[in-house]
C-alpha cells in the first residue's frame, strides 16, 4: 500500500540547494515536486540528479510535475 503524498511547490527563486532543504522536512516516503508557472528553474541535468540522490537517500519516491521541456527532457 502506498503512503501519503507530500507536495511540494517550488518557487521563482528556487535553486538545487533550497529544493534539497525543503526535502528535509518532507515526512511523506512520496513527493510531488510541482514546478512553478513562469520561470526557469532547476533545468540543468545535475540539478535534477542531485533531487534524486537527495530523494534515494531519504527513501522518498519523486515525481515531477513542470511544462518546462528541458525538465521534461
């Protein structure tokens, strides 16, 4: 069965090292980052491997949820 689902909605101004921050206080074993709207944040490839490092290392399953073709690339 699985767990609670933890959203986190991301900022503007978000970098790599805020988004990691932010997933320390996640409690969920699940979590949806949601990207925002306008903007172009976390597009560079490291970025989004260093959240998944940070999410295997929590034992936390990570979805993403962006219109950003990069992200989505």
């Amino acid at each position: 069965m699985a767990g609670p689902v933890e959203i986190v909605q991301l900022e503007p101004h978000d970098d790599v090292t805020s988004v990691r921050d932010r997933l320390a206080f996640v409690k969920a074993n699940r979590v949806l980052l949601v990207w925002p709207p306008a903007g172009c944040i976390l597009s560079r490839k490291l970025d989004l491997v260093l959240l998944q490092r940070e999410a295997r290392r929590r034992a936390a399953r990570l979805a993403l949820v962006t219109r950003d073709p990069e992200v989505i690339a």
